[in-house]
C-alpha cells in the first residue's frame, strides 16, 4: 500500500511544486526561441504551409496541435507550455515510480528517486515553455523501455511487443526530434542485448530494430535538408581547436557529468578543479553500474536501467560532440542539458539498488546508499539555490514582458538584450504580429 500511494501521488506533489516555482520565477512572455516561432508560425497558426518542406520532423510535428490549442484557448501563452512541460515531467517521474513499485524497491528510495526528477537543476528547460515537447518525448523513450521490460518476462506480453512496432514512429516522427538519434542508439543497442544475452528470437527483434530506423532514417534525412542558427559558435575545424585548445573535449566531458550533481549556477565561485573531481566521480560510478548491470539484467530480467544508463551516457557524448563548437569547457553542465543526463543518474541509481538487494552485501548497500546521498545532496543544494532565485528571476521576466509590450519606444540594443535574441529586426517582427493578433503579452481580457 505503501509503495502504490508513494508512486501515486508523489509525481502529483511535485507537480504541484513544479507549478508553483513556474509561477514565483517566470511570467507569460515570449522571448528567445519563441522570437523564431512566433515568426515562422503564427502568421496562420492552422497553415500547414511551414511543414510542407523537407525539414518537416526537425521542426517536431506535434507543436503544430499544440500551438493550436494554445492559440486559441490560451492567447499564445508561454506559461501554458511550461505548465505542459511540468505535467510530462510528472509524468516520467510517475513511470520511474511503477518500476520501483514493480520491483518492490524500499519505499523510501523510490520516494527519492521520484524526487530527483523533480529537481530544478532543469530550470532553463522549464522557464523555456517551447521545451515542453521534450519532456514528452522523454516520458515515451521511457514507455518504450518499460515495454522491452513487459517483453523479457517468461509469459512475454503481445501487447508491449505489437506496441514496440508503432511506438518507435509515433515518438521519432512526431515528439523526439533532436533527442531520437540517442532514442534510436538505445533501442538498437537493447535489442542486440535481448538477442545475444537472452537469446530470444532474432527475428522478432529484427522487426523491432526496423521499426525504429525506418522512421529515423526519415528524420536523419528531413534533418540534412535544415538550416540550424548556431549563434556564438566557432567557425574553426574541432581538428584546429584540438590542436590550440587540447584539453577542451576531455574537460568539457568529464564536467558534465558534474552537473548531474550540482547545477554549475548553484555552485557559485567553486574552481574548475572540483567540477573536474566530480566529473571524474560520477564516471567512475557509471563505469562500476555498467559492470554491475552486466551480471545483473539476467537476473533480473530487466533492460530498464540498463537503457536508462545507456542512454544518458550516450547524451553526455552527444553533448560533447555537438556543443564543443562554443569553446567553453562548462558548457556542458549547463542546465539545459540536465534532463539528457538524468536518465543517466536515474538508471545508475536503480543498478546498484537491485543489484545489492541482489548480492545482500554491506558493501553493496553501502555503496547504493552513498551513491544516492551524493546526488541528493546536490540536488538539494541545486533546488534550494532555484527558490532562492525564483523572485530575480520573476523580476527579469517582469522586465522582458515590460520590454515587449513598449518594443516599438526600445532601442535594438535593449530588445536583443532583454528578450536573449540576437536580431532585432526579427524580435520587431514577432512582436508587431503578436500586437495585431492580441497575442500574448498584447492580450487583454475582456470585461
């Protein structure tokens, strides 16, 4: 009883506290990527003419519906999309709890690790209402590995097995878009340990390996024919910055990972070194869970974690990979990256919890707990310093909305600067649409 009611309504309070940050740190304005959108899609919200182009899944289908129903119910309001973004969060934190709750995981470990999910070393994707699909996505990479789990059990189950033929359309086509190259890394690699370490059909995983790189072959091509705005990047080849700069990729990996345990803001004036320590740290814990999970999955005839770790090693990769063009080696802990990673942390977690339980080892135990101290007490630190922010960052929101509502008295200086987008002329754009639509910071309710 105890464990249903803690998955049950644990993701509901922090729901709950999820909203009520979203109210005390932001406020309903548009800014930054929303210029973008607000540019090429508001002009006819119900228009189908802006993904009638090779670049169609880039641009992540299912924002079409959303901006609808936001349009017309909600007047273009950003705080709608965070609160979006709060509810699939949730929503992965309700997933992760039916796991524990399945494996019958001590009530209070699931009830932190619950909580991790709610952290706010998250909070720039969160205070950015336009990353709500993102959660969403998420919260479908973890239905397809908990359907993988549903497969592994001596019954089998049809029903996960016919859902892991659609599901991978559905999440690529539609929700993942930059996240489904890592999505489809997991799930072809999943299917390998399925065939060669449970030696379970090869056809069927054949069909289910298909299923995934159809649709991701048609992003991959739909992504070739985008142009991405990389504001800031270096226009240098990785092979000169490797040369003038040799230890940028090994810091900026490695402290990545330190994020995972204190976000960078809320470490205030820590020197690089300890970042770098903490890095090293958490890689050394990824590396004794992936040695765990080795002897552990077949007992426990689980791929869950073992996903979840995959997958967020593969993020901080990927991050590195993508992001290194920014020539600064924190980049990588930056808060907009924190939901890629957690998967990582979460997955990490529950490997050396079962796998305790599994062995019954102090040291095993010990090493699980301390582990899961380790990250909640960063966490914890990171959250706490988020509230403490909260009313500065309401202040800046105030600002930008104030900004926005006079754009036509500011100077290009000022919108740039205050609205975090470097065009001017676009950021005018946006807004001048926005005014003759009664949309967003221009709308004013009716007596």
């Amino acid at each position: 009883m105890g464990r249903k009611m803690t998955v049950r309504l644990l993701p509901l309070f922090g729901f709950l506290f999820l909203t009520a940050y979203l109210r005390s740190a932001t406020a309903d304005v548009v800014y930054t990527d929303y210029i973008r959108l607000v540019n090429s899609y508001l002009e006819n919200v119900y228009s189908l003419s802006p993904y009638l182009h090779g670049d169609v899944l880039t641009r992540i289908p299912v924002n079409y519906l959303e901006r609808i129903v936001n349009v017309r119910f909600f007047h273009y309001s950003t705080m709608f999309d965070m609160m979006l973004g709060a509810f699939f969060l949730a929503l992965n934190a309700y997933l992760l709890g039916r796991y524990c709750e399945k494996k019958r995981l001590p009530v209070g470990v699931s009830a932190l690790l619950i909580l991790l999910v709610f952290s706010l070393n998250k909070w720039e994707m969160l205070t950015n209402g336009s990353g709500w699909v993102h959660f969403a996505a998420f919260a479908l990479f973890f239905c397809h590995y908990l359907s993988l789990d549903a497969l592994l059990q001596k019954t089998g189950d049809r029903k996960a097995a016919r859902r892991l033929l659609w599901l991978p359309s559905l999440t690529i086509l539609f929700f993942a878009g930059p996240y489904c190259a890592i999505y489809a890394l997991t799930a072809v690699l999943a299917e390998a340990v399925i065939v060669f370490r449970f030696r379970r059909g090869f056809r069927q995983s054949a069909l289910r390996v298909i299923a995934v790189l159809l649709p991701f072959g048609l992003y991959f091509i739909s992504r070739s024919l985008s142009v991405e705005e990389r504001h800031g990047a270096t226009s240098e080849s990785i092979f000169a910055v490797v040369r003038s700069r040799p230890l940028l990729l090994p810091r900026f990996f490695v402290r990545s990972f330190a994020s995972m345990v204190i976000g960078q803001e809320s470490a205030g004036s820590l020197p690089d070194f300890v970042f770098t320590l903490l890095g090293l740290s958490v890689l050394a814990l990824y590396a004794l869970a992936f040695w765990r999970a080795a002897k552990l999955i077949e007992k426990e005839r689980s791929m869950f974690p073992l996903c979840l770790i995959g997958s967020g090693f593969l993020n901080h990769m990927m991050v590195t990979a993508s992001r290194w063009i920014f020539l600064r080696d924190n980049y990588g802990m930056s808060s907009r990256y924190a939901l890629q990673y957690q998967v990582g942390m979460l997955g990490l977690l529950l490997i050396f919890f079962l796998s305790a339980r599994e062995s019954g080892t102090k040291r095993a135990r010990r090493l699980a707990y301390g582990a899961l101290l380790l990250f909640c007490l960063g966490n914890v630190l990171t959250t706490a310093h988020e509230i403490h922010m909260a009313p500065y960052r309401k202040e800046n929101f105030v600002a930008m909305r104030e900004v926005a509502r006079n754009y036509a008295a500011e100077s290009d200086e000022t919108l740039v600067k205050t609205l975090s987008y470097h065009d001017a002329a676009r950021i005018r754009k946006a807004l001048r649409l926005l005014e003759s639509k009664q949309l967003n910071v221009f709308y004013e309710k009716k007596e």
